[in-house]
C-alpha cells in the first residue's frame, strides 16, 4: 500500500484495492505518505553527514526508489545498509532490488522480536555495534500495539549501539485529525493494526537520545530541503518525525 501511495509499481491487487479504500476517505493520506518518505531521505542523508556508515533499517516494506542505500551512497559509497522486514513477499522484492548491491543485506525478521533481529547472520556480520550505527524505525512503529510494548524494544535495540549513534523515528498520529474508522478496517485486516499515537507518546521513544533541531515535528517540518512550509500548507499531514543521536 505504502509503494502504491508514491506512484510505485511493485504493489499488487489487493494492496491497491485497500489503498483506494483509504484514499477515498481520507485523501491526505498521500500527502503523509510522501511527506514521510521525504523525510526518511532528509534523514539519512543527515546522519550519513554526521559520519554514520552503518545503518539498521527495520520495516522496510517494498522497495521504492530511491532506498535508502542509494541516498547514503551519494554521500558516502561505504555505507553498509541491513534491510529488515517481515513479510516474505518484501523479501523477494529484496533479493531482486536490494541485496544486489554490495554492502546491502537483507534479513526475514519482525520488529516485535528485537533480539532475533539482533543475532540475524545479516546484522551479526555487517554490523559493528562497537562503532555508531543509525536505526531506521520509519513508519514502523504504529504497527506496534502498546501490549506489544514499543519503548521495550526500542530498549532492546538500541542497548548495544555505541555513543554517538542515531535513532531515526516516524509515526502517524492523530493529532490533526479524528479516527479514521475506514483506515481501522482496513489495517484490522491487513497483517498489523494500526496504533496511531499523541506527540506525547511518541516522544518517549527517544529516552536516552538527544534530539536533533527541530525535535520531534511534523515530517514536512524536519529539516526541510527548502522554506519550510506555512502551517496552513501542511493540511492533515498526520506524521511526526526525529532523529535522535545516543548520549
């Protein structure tokens, strides 16, 4: 759904069955999608700036380029990226897009199991936790329910990382606008819930990092490539964003 939003094409039937299901109640919904992939790239080329050249990125979905292996290798070409998602047909995607490119890995894991994802071959063996390591955690975490606690395994994951490593956190929200009873429906039965969250409990996340200027923002507002646009123009946009670096 998510490749269908930017105008991919590696999507299927279904996928854009419940997309347009989406998009003809809540339009915005495209407008967020884009703003949030806009950032992932703003964020990545920030962190690889900062002199990161590992990076974790976990539920990467279908790949859409540009991947986020293609922007840091515009900044610099030694970046080690490791690809994590849980659903097989990403993993296909993966083999065909992704892993073809040295220095770019591929593991079948989900984000509810950080310490299967920690001992993976492909990050055991590309990542080196004793030198800083950005964490992509894009889009990801409002799959996540409360029960399935999210600040636990963020905890998890970011234990090993060494000072100076990034954490980098979008996630929808409500706060700019009501419920969304057809969104509900359609990710009930989709292969995760949908658990959109208050800047308040999105901030905690980053427990143990210092945020980045501007902090946790609205996604269009993170870093902007250009002015950054008058609030009217952000419309429902309903994505925060931050990057937070380990103190």
């Amino acid at each position: 759904m998510y490749d269908y939003y930017l105008g991919g094409k590696d999507n299927y039937e279904i996928d854009r069955e419940a997309a347009e299901r989406i998009i003809g109640q809540s339009p915005d919904i495209l407008d967020s999608a884009r703003a949030n992939r806009a950032f992932l790239l703003r964020a990545v080329r920030t962190v690889v700036a900062s002199g990161i050249r590992q990076i974790i990125d976990i539920g990467t979905g279908i790949p859409t380029s540009p991947n986020t292996h293609e922007v840091a290798r515009e900044i610099a070409p030694d970046t080690r990226v490791v690809y994590i998602d849980n659903d097989p047909i990403v993993a296909a995607h993966a083999d065909a897009k992704l892993t073809s490119t040295p220095g770019t890995h591929f593991a079948l894991a989900d984000t509810r199991g950080p310490a299967e994802i920690l001992a993976h071959p492909a990050v055991r063996d590309n990542i080196d936790f004793t030198e800083p390591v950005a964490l992509l955690l894009v889009a990801v975490l409002h799959f996540v329910s409360d029960a399935e606690d999210p600040a636990g395994i963020i905890a998890t994951l970011t234990e090993p990382m060494a000072s100076a490593s990034h954490l980098v956190i979008s996630h929808g929200t409500l706060d700019f606008h009501g419920p969304d009873e057809v969104a509900d429906e359609v990710y009930r039965k989709s292969t995760a819930e949908l658990s959109l969250r208050r800047h308040a409990e999105i901030l905690p996340f980053f427990d143990g990092f210092t945020l980045l200027e501007p902090g946790l923002v609205r996604a269009p507002l993170w870093r902007p490539d250009g002015p950054p646009p008058e609030a009217g123009a952000l419309g429902h946009v309903g994505i925060y964003g931050g990057v937070g670096r380990k103190d």
